[in-house]
C-alpha cells in the first residue's frame, strides 16, 4: 500500500495556510500591511472585504462593519478559529505577533506548521521524518500558552525519543519552558505529573499507569509523536487516551506514515481526532475502504486512499523534498534502554576495565579492545576471551528500529558494526515478514552486486543490514533515505563514506541519519563522530572519560 496516504498536498483544503501569493503583501505609507482580501493593520487588526460582513459581526463580538462591505476583526487566535470554521481563510496570529523563541531561526515550513497548529484544536500533523515536526508543535503549543488560551502540554511519545528527540528539543526551542519526563515507578511518574512543569513527556504504556493523575493534572493540550501506535482502537492504550480527551482539550497527532501498511490503520487515529469523520463501528470502516476476497484476504478498494485521505483531516503534511531550506542531511538520536543483562555484563567489564588501569599503563591498544568489547555489549552480543559469542536480547533496540522503519517512506540502510549481531538482527526482521538483504565482509563480490542492484531497481528488499566497511566506500544506494546505525563505527572515515552511501548524485530525498544509542560508550563515540573527531587518535582520553 502507499507508504504515505492521508494528505494529498501540504495542507488539506480546509485549513489551507494563508498563502503569502494569495495576499500579495505590501506597505503603505499609513501602515496598512496587506492588500486584496485579508489586510493586517497594526499587527493587531484583520480588514476584510466581504459579500455579507454579518456572517462574521454577529459570531465575533470584536469585530465591526466598515462601508463597502469591510469588517475589521480582532487579530487573535479565538476570531482566526471561527473565521477558519466560517471558510474565511486568514493567517494565524502567531505569525505577525510571536517571537519564534530557541536557539535556531525556523524554517519556512516549520512556521506554516506552527500556525496551522495553532488554528486546529484537534489535527493531523503528517510531516515526514526529519522536517522537524516537534519544534513546530513546540513553537505552537509556547505561544498559546503565552496567549493563556493553554497551560500545561502532554506529551506522548516512543521511550526511544522521550530524552533524546523532546527534552532536548524543548531545551533547544523552549528554553523558558519547564520540562519534565515522567517515567520510572508508578509513584514517581505521578509526582512528576503533579510537578506543575509546562510540558510533561510520558511514554504510551505510561499513560494508563498514572491516567488518573494526567486527568487532574490541568493539561489543556495532548501531543501524541508517532500516532500510529493509536490505530487500534479496541486496545487498552486507544481507550485510556479516549477516555483523556474532554471536549475542550487540544489534540495534536503526529506521524510521518498515516496509514501506511493498510487503510484500515486510520480508524483509530481518525476516530480520536475527528470522531464524526468514521463509523461508530469499524467493522462499518473495514466495509467501506477494503474488499473481502476470501475469509482472510481482504484488499484496498479502488477509492480507499481517497476515503483516507477524507477521514484524516484537518491536517498538514510537508515532504523533505518541499522543504526547500532544509540541509540535506540530518541527524537524529534514538534512546534505547539496555536490557538487564547487558547492564549487568556492562557493568562487569567496565569495573575490569578500572582495575586494570589502575595497576598498570594502559595503552592504546588495549584501550581500544576494552571499549569495542564494551560496544558489542551495547549492540547485543559480545565474543569471549575464547572466541565464543555471549548473545543478548536485544528486543529494545529492535523496538526502536522497527519505529524508524514504519516511519520512513523509502527503502533503509542499517549499518551493524559486528557480525554476529548481523545474523540476530536479520532473523528477527525476516521473521516480522520485512524483506531484508545482508552485505559482509563474507559475502563474495558477485553476490554484493547483485544484491546492490535489487536493492536499487527492485521493490525488495525494504531494508539493507551492512557491516560498515564492507560497503562504506563507492556504493550508491540512492534507493534508501534513511541510514540507522545500529551501534557506532569507531573510525570517522567509515562513518562519513557509509552517510554518503544515500546522499549523493541519484538521490531525490532529503536523508536521514538515525543513531541507536543506549550506552555511556555510544554516546560518546557517536558525540565524537559528530564532531569529526578522529577517534583512534584519541583512545586513551575516550578510555579514561568512560571509566570517569
């Protein structure tokens, strides 16, 4: 099916954006900003030019007829939301009367975003991954705030970008802003829920254990990032956040992917939104959108996307390639919790690790076998002092990638560092039904090609596991947007030729470079790799940051 279906263009005709065209903007000498049919006086005042201006003096209080059909209205947030109601399309205040706050200049796209968030109390926001969609809803979701119109913002989000993505974005775009991430122990979650901070982040199996507290806890907006985890809606997680949304509480799902295995998947998410859009019963949904070929098989009607694209609304969405001013990489981190047992064999290694260098010199050499045996760990299996390899579950990390998988919609390159790691990856992703291919160091050099070119001119495989050196250098698999790695490479020159395996001549995508993060060790290297700090000349004070 469509990897993406729900939007047809940027934003959907019933909440288009004023278009910057369509006012042909212009000062005169009196200060008047805006000619045509939506002028903006003052920064404070919307003048329109209407066939019936009692369409709008007699819903909005602050508002007056003027000769020649003109109504002046109040510029704010409450008279924009009726004007967009009354098909009257007008900008939102946000845009002449915020100061978009943070570290970084917003993108034209990101703007468009915030404003159109800021006009739709409950919306779709189907920007692709990498565009930046979580400052935008934090820039909207600060200036209602600062408008008093909202108080406190929850937000519902994967564990994996709980830290990494939102709390560090707020801090980023949202500095003023208090922020807290409420998970651990039951206890411990409520009182972070009962802390008063601006924005609280909360995983989407968090919710049902303190649902009573986010009930009380005075939140007036819900961000829900990756809202296809709510497209069914007979689990227990779609019903504790039903049960959450009253009716005068702002809702804002996000997902680069509506609908993107099956039309069927925008019931649950529709039904949040905009509950009148589908049928009490999904049954009725089902009946609407697939054909029934035989007890078990059921496919697409013809006029599904449509139907889709109908029930996810309102909604925006921009593309990577839309976003014009976008750089064409860009790097995400993903948090990824380690299991017990790699803690456990983590720990071990690195108290080793300080005993030994406290009794003697440690040299580079030695160094760098400790720290990689310390990524093998991180990555999900280690190999022994007598060559054996100790495996670990490595069922949160591959959480983790299937979410960046069901996100992108183009094919994926994973870089895995270590083989064995290689052959429990690639069985747990064939045994989820994704096509997957393997290029190694083991793999001859026809076999290469021809996986090369499937991969390039083919429907499958989805997604390409490498083991980095064995195709860092001179392949082009343009095919692919989205890079992930699984652990990180130790050696920069590997990291940045595998990165330009997707970006270069070819490509028509902005890419993506996703890195899997769960160790004290990850974190450092990936911290240096980004830095383009050559790691191998800097072993020994990587050594002694880790034993810190």
């Amino acid at each position: 099916y469509p990897p993406v279906i729900g939007c047809k263009n940027q934003v959907s005709p019933e909440v288009v954006h004023t278009d910057i065209a369509d006012l042909a903007l212009s000062v005169d000498e009196a200060g008047l900003l805006g000619a045509g049919k939506v002028e903006i006086i003052n920064n404070k005042a919307l003048l329109l030019r209407l066939r019936n201006p009692k369409k709008v003096t007699t819903v909005i209080p602050k508002s007056k007829q003027l000769p020649d059909n003109k109504v002046m209205v109040n510029w704010g947030i409450d008279e924009a939301q009726v004007l967009k109601n009354l098909n009257i399309k007008v900008p939102s205040p946000i845009e002449g009367k915020y100061k978009w706050t943070g570290k970084y200049t917003p993108f034209e796209h990101q703007k468009t975003t915030s404003s159109f968030l800021t006009l739709n109390k409950r919306a779709f926001c189907f920007n692709e991954q990498g565009t930046g969609k979580t400052a935008s809803a934090i820039w909207a979701a600060d200036y209602l705030m600062n408008e008093g119109h909202i108080k406190r913002a929850l937000v519902i989000c994967p564990l994996s970008i709980m830290d990494s993505a939102w709390r560090n974005d707020l801090f980023t775009f949202a500095m003023h802003r208090t922020v807290d991430v409420a998970y651990g122990p039951a206890a411990k979650r409520r009182g972070i829920v009962n802390n008063g901070a601006d924005f609280v982040i909360i995983n989407y199996d968090g919710v049902e254990i303190v649902s009573e507290a986010i009930a009380n806890g005075g939140f007036d907006l819900i961000i829900v990032d990756e809202a296809t985890h709510y497209k069914n809606a007979q689990t227990k997680r779609w019903k504790t956040l039903n049960a959450l949304l009253t009716p005068d509480k702002w809702l804002w799902m996000m997902t680069g992917t509506p609908a993107a295995q099956s039309p069927l998947d925008a019931y649950g998410i529709a039904k949040l939104v905009n509950q009148s859009a589908v049928p009490r019963f999904f049954g009725s949904f089902r009946d609407r959108v697939m054909t029934k070929i035989t007890n078990f098989r059921w496919v697409p009607k013809d006029d599904a996307t449509d139907t889709v694209y109908r029930v996810l609304q309102p909604a925006i969405r921009f593309t990577k390639d839309e976003c014009l001013d976008l750089p064409p990489m860009v790097y995400v981190k993903r948090e990824v919790e380690l299991t017990r047992q790699q803690i456990k064999y983590y720990k071990l290694l690195k108290d080793r690790m300080v005993m030994d260098a406290a009794g003697e010199q440690v040299t580079a050499a030695n160094a760098a076998v400790n720290m990689n045996k310390l990524l093998q760990i991180s990555c999900g299996a280690v190999y022994t002092d007598k060559g054996e390899s100790l495996e670990f579950d490595i069922k949160h990390r591959y959480k983790v990638l299937r979410e960046v998988i069901d996100e992108s919609s183009k094919k994926i390159l994973v870089f895995v560092p270590f083989k064995h790691v290689i052959d429990m990856l690639v069985e747990k992703l064939e045994s989820d039904g994704i096509t997957t291919a393997v290029i190694r160091g083991d793999v001859p050099a026809p076999k290469r090609t021809e996986i090369f070119k499937q991969f390039q001119t083919l429907e499958d495989p989805k997604v390409l596991v490498i083991q980095p050196q064995a195709a860092a250098h001179g392949v082009t698999l343009t095919a692919a947007n989205t890079v992930v790695w699984w652990g990180p490479t130790s050696s920069l020159e590997t990291y940045a030729q595998a990165n330009a395996r997707v970006h270069r001549s070819g490509q028509d995508h902005k890419c993506t470079v996703v890195q899997l993060q769960g160790s004290a060790i990850e974190k450092h290297v990936y911290r240096m790799l980004d830095n383009k700090i050559n790691i191998h000349t800097k072993m020994i004070d990587l050594y002694n940051e880790i034993l810190a």
